[in-house]
C-alpha cells in the first residue's frame, strides 16, 4: 500500500511544519496515524496516509453512514430524525445565498443522495459526484438521481452550475487542487460555493485530543480551521461571504468521541461535552465543531 508523505504544507508551501497530535483509525483498522500542522497557515493534515488507491478499504465500516445509512441503534436512529431537520436548513441556506429558488445546483460527495433528492423536490435540476458504487447506486435506485461517479466532474460544461456543494467532503478529497480547479470552471461568475467541513480549532476538538471522532483517520486527509480554509480558497478567487456554525455536529461528534475513548456513560458524557461545545461556540462561530463556509465566485 502507498502512503503520502508531506514535507511542506500543502497550502502554502512552508516548511514550517511539524507534529499537531497521534492518533488512530478507531473505526476499521485500529492503525496509528499523526496529524502535522502548518505554523504558517494552521493547515493540518494527515501524514503517511494511503494514496487515492489504497483509501477505499478504510470506507468500509457500517458507522460511516452517509456511505451506509444504516439505522441500527439509537443513536443511529437519533440521527437520521437529525439529518432530516438538516436537510430542510441546507435547502434555506442555498436559496438564500444563491438569492434563487431554482436552478442547477451539484452535490459533490453526495452519498446516498438525501440532500439532492431534498432540493430536487423543491425544483432544482440536480446532480451528484459519488465515488462509491453502493451509495450511487443507492440515489439512482431509491430518488431516480442523476449521480455519477468522479470522473464526471470533469466534463461538465464550463459556467454551468448556480450552486455547488460539498458538505464533509473536501477533508476526503486527495486531489483538491484539480477538484478546485474544476469547481471554479463550472461553476457560474458569482455563482456560490458551500463547503462544510469540521474545525479541529472548537471546543469538542481540544477536549476530546486523539479521540475526537471528526480526526476520522485516515480518510479524512485535511483539517481545516477558519483561518486555513479561507486561505485555501483565496488562492483560487473565491470570495468567504459567509460562515455558518451546524449546532447538531458537536453531539454527533462527542458522542462518538466517547465511543472511542470506551469510557462509561458515554451517551450521557458526549451530550454533555457536545452541549458545552455548542454553548462555547454562540459567542464565537469560530468554536462550533463543524462550520458551513459559504463562497462567492469570483471571475
């Protein structure tokens, strides 16, 4: 198996780079893995990770949902009635920065296809990018989706989208720079760019160290603090109009962070520490676990 290994930030370029924190993958192959940080940038990412290869086997874990949808166990269950009050936000905040009620909006990263199945219904033209044949196969099967796989991404015509998203996608996504790329060719002159990715920077981060589940080793590649993902996308002309905690994502996260610390009372621990991380972060966006960034595109 090859694994990737940085000695520069891939952001900014410095070698100002050093140990950020160890850690493991809790969900499938128990392996060790170390995050590196730039002292520049406060870009984080996962060293000696698989190459775009090797990553798929690391996806294969039933508590990866958007892959899996499972609805085995309460806290499965909890989230699904969760995901579904989301869906209905994620469709308010594309009208809303979009300034449209329709229009061609693409899901990168769409799993299973709930959100564009959700704004499909509300009159969009839609389409999804899926690299896993089972979670594609289920939008096209259960919402008569138009998802295709990653190669589809590039041939798209150029100005086309209104909108495009990618909601916990990006920290996945070897290849950023050409996905990037692509994004700013097809997407329309100010059309919006939504990207929602977690921020080892909040409250539930520092608290839970090396069990915090949003770290996701390996195949969450990335991590992103405000500071760092603002960077990255000024570097292709996209304009930060606008950031949007998700309240919902500090629980998710702490509970599952329990979960791997194997402590006792977790459920009831990880609501606790989720409800502390969610109050930290009314005072400041900058704290909630998981941030909405909304991006202007400019040409």
């Amino acid at each position: 198996m090859a694994k990737i290994k940085y000695n520069e930030c891939p952001i900014c370029k410095s070698k100002n780079i050093n140990k950020f924190i160890d850690s493991k993958d809790f969900s499938t192959s128990s392996e060790d893995y170390t995050i590196f940080i730039c002292n520049d940038c406060s870009f984080a990412f996962t060293q000696d990770v698989p190459d775009e290869n090797s990553i798929g086997k690391y996806y294969k874990s039933e508590e990866y949902i958007s892959h899996s949808d499972t609805k085995k166990g309460l806290f499965f269950k909890i989230y699904h009635i969760v995901r579904n009050y989301m869906l209905k936000n994620k469709q308010k905040i594309v009208e809303k920065y979009s300034g449209q009620k329709t229009g061609k909006i693409l899901d990168i990263g769409t799993g299973t296809g709930y959100f564009i199945n959700k704004m499909k219904q509300h009159g969009w033209s839609v389409a999804g990018i899926e690299q896993d044949d089972d979670a594609r196969n289920f939008g096209k099967s259960n919402f008569n989706l138009d998802v295709f796989d990653k190669k589809k991404l590039f041939e798209f015509d150029d100005n086309y989208f209104d909108v495009i998203t990618m909601w916990h996608v990006l920290e996945h996504v070897h290849r950023y720079n050409e996905y990037l790329n692509q994004i700013k060719k097809i997407l329309k002159p100010n059309g919006k760019l939504i990207i929602a990715v977690p921020n080892y920077t909040s409250y539930d981060a520092k608290h839970y160290k090396k069990y915090w589940a949003a770290y996701d080793l390996p195949i969450h590649l990335w991590h992103f603090s405000p500071k760092s993902i603002k960077i990255l996308l000024n570097n292709y002309n996209f304009n930060l109009i606008k950031k949007k905690g998700m309240p919902f994502d500090s629980f998710y996260v702490s509970i599952l962070s329990e979960k791997y610390k194997k402590a006792p009372f977790g459920m009831i621990k990880g609501l606790f520490f989720g409800l502390l991380s969610l109050i930290s972060a009314w005072g400041n966006i900058n704290n909630y676990s998981s941030i909405i960034y909304i991006f202007d595109n400019k040409k």
